[in-house]
C-alpha cells in the first residue's frame, strides 16, 4: 500500500485506495511514522484496519514501541524465532 493515498476516494466506511478501505488510526497509532494525513483524519500507510493490529498486544508495524522486557530485564522474543537463531548460532 503506497503510503501517498494518490488516487483515494474518502467514503462513509473510511478511505477507498486501490479497492481496499483504509480505516482511520487509533489512540495507540499516535507518535508512529507509518501515519499519513489524508483530509480530515490520519491513516495507516501500512495496514488498512490498524485497530486489528493492535488487538492482541503491539502492532508489529509501530516504529513508536520499543520491544517490552520481561521480569529478568531481557528481551521478550517469540519462542519459535529464539529457537531458530539458536539452530543458526547467533
């Protein structure tokens, strides 16, 4: 999704752009680079429902939210990713 809107129409459901309807960002979305202006309201320039993104935790977009720390003061990784990288050596 190019991150101009060239071309968008705004419609009641949101921003019409290449036959995808882009919805307005939410609360969390604020400070993140990814946002764009488009008339009134700001967008996404990344994922049209960002409210979906958001829903079980951190977007994986968000250039605004740092990796969270567990109790130990480390990293939180996915298990499946960390047992890879071990697999590799790094």
């Amino acid at each position: 999704m190019s991150a101009n809107f060239e071309g968008a129409v705004k419609t009641a459901e949101g921003v019409l752009f290449n036959g995808v309807i882009c919805q307005p960002v939410v609360e969390k979305c604020e400070g993140c680079d990814r946002t764009k202006q488009f008339e009134d309201a700001t967008y996404c320039g990344s994922y049209a429902q960002p409210a979906a993104k958001w829903a079980l935790g951190a977007c994986n977009f968000a250039t605004h939210v740092k990796a969270s720390l567990d109790k130990q003061g480390k990293v939180k990784l996915n298990p499946l990713k960390a047992s890879k990288r071990a697999a590799k050596g790094r």
